[in-house]
C-alpha cells in the first residue's frame, strides 16, 4: 500500500472523528431512513417541550389548545423540510452553511445563537435531571445530580452519531409507552375525552401567542439542528418523510403529553404532573434518557457550529460547551425559560426564509468548494432580510411566525441577484 493511500485514509479516519465539521458528509457515510428519523426524534422528543405544552395546558381549552399545538407542529415540519433538503442536498453542517449565506466574519452572528441557545438548552437539561431527581426522592439535592448528568451528557457527545442513535433506540419507544399512559391516566381523571373538552381553562393566552409558543419551542431544531442530522441522509425523498413524522407527529405528542397533564392537574411542570399520577418513579429512566438524548444533541449541533467558524478541534468546544452548560443551570437560567423561548420565536424562523431563497436562487446547483470561491466578510442582503423578517414577527397580524419566515424569504430572493455578484467570487 502506498504512502499516499495510507495518509488518505489517515485523514478520512481524522475526518470521520470529527463527525465531518468541516467538510461534505461522502455519501458513503450516509445513514439509513430509521437512523435519521431515530436521531432526529431522540432530539424533538424533549422535556422542556412538555413544558411548553403544559403552559399551553393551564392557558388555554382542550379545543384551542390541540389547534394549536398541531398547527405550530406544521409549521415546525414546513422549517424543518426546509432546511432538511439544503443539509441532505449539501452535506454540510448548519455552521458551514452560515459561512455561504452570512459571509466570513458574518456567519458569528447565527453561530452565536446557536452557541448560546445549544448552551442555555443543555442547561436547562441538566437542571432538570437534577430536579426531577429531587421531585422523587427529596433527600438529593439538585445541583450535585444536574453537575452529574451534565458531565455524563457530555461525554456521550463526544460520540457523535452513532451514539446518539443508539441512545434514541432506546429513549424513544419508552418515551412513547409512558406518554401514552400518562395521557390516558390524565384524560380519564377528568372524565374521559368529554370532560377534557369541558374543563374550563382561563384562556389567558390567545391562539397565535399558543402558537408561537408551540413553534419556539423547538425552532432552533427545527431551522439549526437539522442540517446537521440530515447531512446524512441519503436523498431528499428520506428526508422529508423524517421531518415530517419527526414533527407533525413526534413534537405534537411531546407537547400534548404537557398540555394534558396541566389541563388535569393543573400543574404546568411534567416532573410533578408525573408525581402526581405516581408514575415518577417508573418514568424516571424514561425521563433521563429523553433529557439525554436532547441535550446530547444540543452539545453536538453547537460545537459543529462553534467549529466551522474556529480551528479549535470539535472535542475540545464539546467540552467547552458541556463546562458552560453546567454553569448555567447552577446559576439558574432554568428561571429564564419563558423568555428564552419568546426570543427563539422571533429571531430563528426567519433563518429558514433567508437560507431558502440562497438555496433556490444562487445554490440550486450546489454549494462551491471554499477555496474555489471567495465570500464577502459580511452579506449584508442577509442581515437586512433577518431583521426585516425579526421586525415582522412583532405585528400581530395573523401567524406572526410565519409572516416571518415569508417576509424574509421574499427580502433575500429580491436581493439575491446583487448579493450573488459581491458573494461568489471565483
């Protein structure tokens, strides 16, 4: 065997290593239907979106509630498709995508959200291992479990896929089992499915506010962390059909489990929904390994963002990250939570609106290799589209989020020829 043989496959073992963070995923790496759709559930399939649901659950009736949720989850499906197509047609992470649509020194602006949402999720993750922990057996204290599990959450990252799918075969049909039971118990404490639909709810939240809520929830996996899964699918037909089933149908059980347990007992948190209907202990497993599997996730999308935009190698910015996040839900930003979702809502569909119009119109026909093109430092038609799409989202007429993303489409497709000219440079 030559020298030359030896170094390429010294270097494809470095580059698998790495998880591909900063080059095309070969399609001799690309996995299978259920892998993507495994992983990408082990990922929508988490507590802080019961959480959600359960605001929604002491907020608003069954009927508007479910209208709601379903519609945000469509929405969700709509990004998530979106984004999906552009990660699975390119093979490159969120993070290298940023650099072809925000330019050089502009694509720090979408990696730092994603840096600092990725960071602020796994926080919340790790608190509420440590508080759930509590919630069933009170003697252990919170914060020695949330360091714990976040350490634990930090090493599985530095596995990469192959880990996290493993991981989701096993969270993910547990989560389901205990969903459904949790669901069932709750809707017949109530008096079946007519006494749901009769319980009086203070309706102190409206429909599109329900909804915007819904799609925050998970807007950052929707638009952020989805390339990064689909980049290893193998066509677009296998993503699509993941997203959808992922979303439509994956994120609307996470959130009704949340909304029917607050509208049963009026408890808002799923750890004590859970205490309640005495299914604690039993879901504790259950409860762990979905936390896990999610934050694992934020860990690895965050630092194969952190990565295309620095040198530093993806194992030291897991680390940097799982540090931080431990930090985090010390300090309590698990406080912050209803805020942290209203930004999300605001700031990250229009991501997909702007990425959209850059696949259609300037990279319909693939994305050039970085030493064959030279990118501006900043695109500035982007920024000017994510605000205007940022500034959208706040006139309450119709779908707020959705006016959102088309604002931003459209703003980005009419700057696109001039952006085209200054962007891509042979």
């Amino acid at each position: 065997m030559s020298v030359e043989t030896l170094e390429t496959k010294e270097m494809m073992k470095q580059t698998q290593a790495d998880e591909f963070s900063a080059s095309v995923v070969p399609q001799s790496e690309r996995k299978s239907f259920r892998n993507i759709l495994v992983i990408a559930l082990g990922y929508v399939f988490v507590v802080t979106s019961m959480q959600v649901g359960g605001s929604i659950g002491v907020a608003l009736n069954f009927k508007d509630a479910f209208g709601a949720i379903l519609l945000s989850s469509v929405i969700l499906a709509v990004l998530a498709s979106i984004m999906g197509i552009i990660g699975t047609k390119s093979g490159l992470t969120f993070g290298l995508l940023s650099k072809y649509t925000f330019g050089e020194a502009g694509t720090w602006v979408p990696v730092v959200i994603v840096a600092l949402t990725t960071v602020g999720w796994f926080s919340i993750d790790a608190y509420l291992i440590g508080s759930t922990t509590n919630a069933l057996w009170k003697n252990i204290p919170i914060f020695p479990i949330a360091i714990l599990g976040g350490i634990g959450m930090t090493i599985t990252a530095l596995k990469g896929v192959k880990w996290m799918s493993l991981l989701a075969d096993i969270a993910v049909p547990l989560i389901v089992i205990f969903g459904v039971i949790s669901m069932v118990m709750a809707v017949n404490s109530v008096g079946g499915v007519q006494g749901m639909m009769n319980a009086v709810q203070q309706d102190t939240m409206t429909f599109a506010k329900a909804v915007s809520l819904g799609v925050g929830s998970f807007a950052v996996g929707a638009v952020m962390f989805t390339p990064d899964i689909t980049r290893f699918s193998k066509g677009m037909s296998q993503t699509i059909l993941a997203m959808v089933i992922t979303m439509v149908l994956g994120n609307s059980f996470v959130v009704f489990m949340g909304t029917i347990g607050a509208m049963a007992t009026g408890n808002g948190d799923i750890a004590q929904v859970l205490a309640i209907q005495g299914l604690l202990a039993p879901a504790f497993l259950v409860m762990l390994l979905n936390i896990w599997s999610t934050a694992q996730g934020c860990v690895y999308s965050g630092s194969l963002s952190l990565s295309s935009a620095t040198k530093i190698s993806r194992a030291k910015l897991v680390i940097a990250f799982g540090a931080v996040g431990i930090v985090f839900a010390l300090i309590g930003f698990y406080n912050l939570f209803g805020s942290y979702i209203n930004f999300l809502a605001s700031t990250v569909p229009p991501l997909a609106g702007i990425f959209f119009a850059d696949y259609l119109f300037l990279f319909k026909n693939g994305y050039p290799d970085f030493d064959k093109i030279k990118l501006p430092k900043v695109n500035i038609g982007s920024f000017v589209a994510w605000i205007a799409g940022f500034l959208v989202s706040y006139i309450s007429i119709g779908l707020p989020v959705v006016n959102a993303v088309v604002a931003a489409f459209v703003v980005k497709a009419v700057l696109c020829k001039a952006i085209k000219a200054d962007a891509i440079k042979q």
